[in-house]
C-alpha cells in the first residue's frame, strides 16, 4: 500500500505543471499544426505462384577409389567339439529335518571345602626414636679466583633533549593521540 502511495506521488510530481508558479518564466504550451497526410503508395501486386515440377540436378559421376588387396585368410584351426553334460536331475519335495542339537550340561559344582579364617600376629613394638643430632659431613669448597676489575669509564655528559621542531601527530586535549590522513598534492609538469 505503501508503495502504491508513493508511486501515485511521483507520477503526479513528475506531470506537474508548475508554470503559474512565480519566479518561472515558461513559456505557454504551444501544439505544433497537424503534418499533412503522407499519400497511398501504390504497390504492384506479386505474381501468382506457378506450379510446375523442376526436376533435382543431376548426380556427380562416381568416384572410383583403389582398395588395397585383402590379406590372406588364416589357416584354419581345428575345434574339438562341444561336451554334453547330463542334465541335473529335477528337485525333489521332500522334507529334511534340522540338524539335531547337541547341548552340552555342565558338570556338578565342586563340593564347598572350608577354610579357616587367618589368625592376627601382633607385630613387634618398634624402638623408641632418639632425639640426637648428626651433623652433615664436611664439604670442602675451593676458594674463588680473583677477578680483575676493569677501572670505570669516564662520564659521559648527558645532554638535554632537543625540542621536536614539528610535531607529527599532536596529541589532543584529553590525553589521546588521533591519526590524521594527510592530502598530497601532487603538481604534473607538462
């Protein structure tokens, strides 16, 4: 719906007449005078068709082509003839029991045997610990070589840093870096 609203609005924007509006200096429609009337071309009627029988051209002469003289045949080769077999003899309908099953009865369970329960052996009390103190064996470390020692450098004198002439990316107001595009002219020499 809509669409069709929107449709009917440009149609009637684009067939508007908008020369009564000022500040437009149209000029008034103007129809062109009628084009006089071309005259009738007279065209001459076609011949009637004729009906008569015009014969297919003749057929070209045969080609005569040289076929090259055939091989001769091979000997030929003995083939014993072909074996009879004797025909098999028609199914029977008769009917074969299965198989008979063989199930097999596993032997009598073994008579229960009783055990005696194991007996407790109370284990030896162990030795009272001794709160005695060993001391751990002497380790015998060799004394470290001397190192020589280089005499320090003089100082060096720290100069100031030097004032950046441009800045390239200028931070902002809020602390933050902002990238910037920057437009290259480039100049074509003729």
């Amino acid at each position: 719906m809509k669409f069709l609203v929107v449709a009917v609005a440009l149609l009637a924007v684009a067939h508007a007449d908008v020369s009564h509006l000022s500040g437009y200096n149209y000029a008034p429609v103007s129809v062109p005078a009628p084009a006089p009337a071309p005259l009738p071309v007279k065209v001459a009627p076609a011949p009637a068709p004729v009906n008569t029988y015009i014969p297919p051209a003749p057929a070209p002469a045969p080609i005569q082509i040289e076929v090259p003289q055939p091989a001769p045949a091979p000997a030929p080769v003995a083939i014993p003839a072909p074996v009879k077999v004797a025909p098999a003899p028609a199914p029977v309908n008769t009917y074969i029991p299965p198989a008979p099953v063989h199930v097999e009865v596993p032997a009598p369970a073994p008579a229960p045997v009783a055990i005696p329960a194991p007996v407790k052996v109370a284990p030896a009390p162990a030795p009272a610990p001794v709160n005695t103190y060993i001391p751990p064996a002497p380790v015998s470390i060799p004394a470290p070589a001397p190192v020589k020692v280089a005499p320090a450098p003089a100082p060096v004198p720290v100069l100031a840093p030097q004032p950046v002439l441009e800045e390239i990316e200028p931070v902002a107001a809020d602390g933050y870096r902002y990238k910037t595009v920057r437009r290259r002219v480039i100049r074509r020499r003729y």
